[in-house]
C-alpha cells in the first residue's frame, strides 16, 4: 500500500453499478509504477445524482473521472466543455480536469483502435461487418469510417436502430459508407473475407454459450474477429471464428487502452508498451485467466 498524504491526487470511475470494475486495477497499478502520489477508486453513483456527483468532485478537487454505464450520454449535460470525437460518438468515459470545470473525452474508441493495432488488426480497406447497433456498436461503426474502411455493414437485431445509427455516423462522417442491414440478413453480405466485430451484448457471462449468429457459413468468410466482450475470455462467436482459421481478439486490451489514454490525459504522460503489458497480465490475474 502506497502512503496517503496531503499531496495525493484523487481519481475515479462512476457509474452503476461498480463493484466489479477492473478499472481500479490499471490506474492504481499505473499510479505505483510511474512513483506518482496518486490513488484511483470506484463511486456508485445513481442517475439522479450525476450533476451533484460531478460538482461534488470537481469542488473535491478530483484530478479527473471514468465514467461508465448509465452515464456515458447524460454526463454531458454537466461538463464545461465535451471534446469533439466524444461528441461525434455521443458518449463521454473520462473527465479531465480544467480550471472551470471537467472536459470530457471518449477512449473508449481509441482503446479499441490502439488495441486491434496491438495485434496488428487493420481497418483501411477492409470490408468491415459491425453486429450491433448499440451505443459501442456506433463508436466502432465510427472509428472504421474514420480509419478509412472500404465497406462496413451494420447488422442488427432491430434494422429500425441500425439505420439509426447508420444514418448518425454517415451523417458525421460526410460520406455514405455504412449500411445498415437486420443481422438475419447476413446471407446478403458481400461474398469476401471480412473483419468482423461483435458489438452486441450477447456471449456474455453467464450466458457464454450464445452467439448472434450461429450459422458456420458466416464465419468462413470472417478472416478476423473482434469481439468487445472479455468476459468470458474466449466467447462463443470467437471459438467460431477460430474454428474456421480466423485470428480473434476480446475486449480486455480496449479495456486496458482506453483506461491507459485516460490515465495518460490526466497525468500527461505517455505510457509504454511495455507497461501495458504488465497490467494486461494483472488484469487477466485479476480475472482468473491462465496465460
Ligand atoms: P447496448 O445495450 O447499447 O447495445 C446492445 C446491443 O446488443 C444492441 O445492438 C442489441 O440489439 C444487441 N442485443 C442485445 N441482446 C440481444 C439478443 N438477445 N439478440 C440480438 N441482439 C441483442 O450495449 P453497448 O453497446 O454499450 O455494449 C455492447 C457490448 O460491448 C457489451 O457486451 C459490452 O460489455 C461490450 N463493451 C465492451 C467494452 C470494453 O472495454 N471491452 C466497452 C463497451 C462495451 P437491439 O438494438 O436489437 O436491442
């Protein structure tokens, strides 16, 4: 345990619910790693308490703020100023502190991006397929047209949603280039290997024996597959993805890197690879995984 003093800086995560945060993992191993007097700690906070909470920490004098479930899109209501890809996304994870106020930022989708670069996953020129049209499936749908895809095709449960959100990101980006489709229509995608990155909520623990799309033809034609859950370490869509020769990676290094570039916004700092990879294997520690 590193000593408290009168010169330790305070930062956290928000949201609810918290208890099973590895947040707190990464920042407090980062923290003890670089010297910094410095200690990160988690806060439940309600909905209805999000303005007090985010007053309350400012007055506090916090250094700065993760923000997660409910509160990603109703935080900004309470920030001095939002960052212009946080805004593009429409969702703030990390406060960072100015004289008047908090500036919010989103590294949700940086994480992911400097994570499928980790593990040398490309985007340009890819035909990109997105299952999901939830709040990270728009994030992601972003960062592919951002990152110059040939293609990216939507898939969704509900199509209503998916041309939502497909009209959003076409929208910001200033060129037509997702398209929308009902993820029972996959049989239509184009007949090339694809990227393909799961964005629903389905092969979560405990429900790790669910995938959104179960049919094996799919995954001959995905050369690589991304999935943002972690938890289980290997879920579903990706044992099929290997099953059929594809490379695959979880979402535990988008939840390392977002929380590196929040830690490295706060303190100004960039983190190396090398540090990184000691708190993937703390996390994975932490997550009971062998490896
Ligand atoms: P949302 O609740 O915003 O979206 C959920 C998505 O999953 C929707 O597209 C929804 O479809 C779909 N879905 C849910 N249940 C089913 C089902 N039974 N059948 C078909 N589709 C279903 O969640 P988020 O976008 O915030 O998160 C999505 C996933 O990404 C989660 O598993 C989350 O843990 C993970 N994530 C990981 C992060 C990381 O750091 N690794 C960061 C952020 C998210 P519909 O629109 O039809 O309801």
């Amino acid at each position: 345990m590193r000593e408290i003093n009168g010169k330790t800086q305070i930062c956290g995560l928000i949201g609810k619910p918290v208890e099973h945060t590895l947040s707190p993992v990464i920042h407090n191993y980062l923290a003890k790693s670089e010297g910094r007097n410095l200690v990160y700690v988690p806060f439940l906070v309600e909905d209805v308490k999000i303005k007090e909470a985010v007053e309350g920490a400012f007055a506090l004098n916090m250094l700065g703020l993760n923000v997660t479930v409910p509160h990603k899109s109703s935080i900004m209501l309470h920030l001095k100023e939002v960052d212009k890809l946080a805004k593009d996304i429409g969702a703030v994870n990390t406060l960072v502190r100015m004289e008047e106020g908090y500036k919010g930022y989103n590294t949700d989708m940086p994480g992911l991006l400097r994570a499928m670069q980790s593990e040398n996953i490309a985007i340009k020129g890819e035909l990109v397929v997105i299952l999901g049209a939830g709040g990270a499936a728009r994030a992601v749908a972003l960062m592919c047209a951002r990152e110059g895809a040939e293609a990216v095709y939507l898939l969704n449960r509900s199509l209503e949603k998916a041309k939502a959100v497909a009209a959003e990101v076409n929208y910001i980006h200033g060129q037509s280039i997702i398209t929308p489709m009902k993820v029972t229509d996959y049989k239509k995608l184009p007949q090339r290997k694809c990227l393909a990155i799961q964005a629903t909520s389905v092969g979560l623990h405990p429900n790790v024996d669910d995938v959104i799309i179960s049919d094996e033809d799919f995954y001959k034609k995905v050369h690589t597959g991304v999935d943002l859950i972690y938890n289980p370490y290997t879920t579903k869509f990706m044992k099929l993805v290997q099953g059929f020769g594809g490379q695959t990676m979880n979402g535990l290094k988008m939840l390392l890197y977002q929380g590196i570039i929040a830690y490295e916004l706060w303190n100004k700092v960039t983190i190396s690879e090398a540090v990184a990879q000691e708190i993937l294997m703390k996390m994975k520690k932490e997550l009971k995984i062998d490896g």
